[in-house]
C-alpha cells in the first residue's frame, strides 16, 4: 500500500500508529487509524470532508496471503444515504485498482454498493 501512497499526486500525510489520524488526497478524506494489525487488517474511521461535522464511516481492509500474492478483502460501511456508488468508484480506481496494477494483489469487493463497471 506504501507504493500506492508514494504515487499520489497531492499531499499525504499518514500517523502509522492505532488513533494516529491520516490526511489523503490534499484533504479530501480525513480519518483516524481504529486497528491497525501489520499484515493482517487495517480498520479506519473515515469521512469526506464534504460530510457533515462528525460522520464517519468504517473502512476495514483484510490482508491475506494467495498463491498469486497478496489478497485485499475491504468492507466500507456507514457512509451517507447516496454515497455508495461514488465512494466505490473511487476505492476502486485510487485504490484497490492501483495496488492490483502496482503489486498483483488480488482484490476482493465487499463493499456496502456493486463493485464499480470502469
């Protein structure tokens, strides 16, 4: 996940410690690490900072080995009525697409919307 981070093309600012906070995307998201378990699962609170004051949801990432690398189940869950195929379509493509192209991990959709059509 750090390559992708590397990648980016505004400001990322990440405390890689449990109830260290994360700035993404110049600001855009804004969020709190809730577990953080090396190799094993990331638990994020998360939010737009489009959101209201004090919504958050809950991004949780699974890791696991495969024969073919690494595999990445992510959840995303309690974010405002009507975000879901937005919030989808940009895990996806900033995200869980990248790390694929990048590293070979194998992604697997859970999310709360269907896995987006690019």
């Amino acid at each position: 996940m750090q390559t992708v981070l590397k990648s980016a093309t505004v400001p990322v600012q990440i405390n890689a410690e449990p109830g260290g906070t994360f700035v993404l995307f110049g600001g855009h998201i804004v969020g709190r690490n809730l577990e953080l378990i090396p190799n094993v699962r990331i638990v994020q609170a998360w939010r737009e900072a489009t959101w209201k004051p004090g919504v958050y949801s809950v991004a949780t990432f699974e890791l696991s080995d495969d024969a073919k690398g690494t595999r990445i189940s992510f959840d995303h869950v309690g974010f405002p009525k009507g975000g879901g195929a937005h919030l989808a379509k940009g895990w996806y493509e900033k995200l869980l697409g990248a790390a694929q192209e990048i590293s070979g991990a194998l992604g697997e959709w859970r999310g709360r919307s269907p896995r987006p059509s690019l």
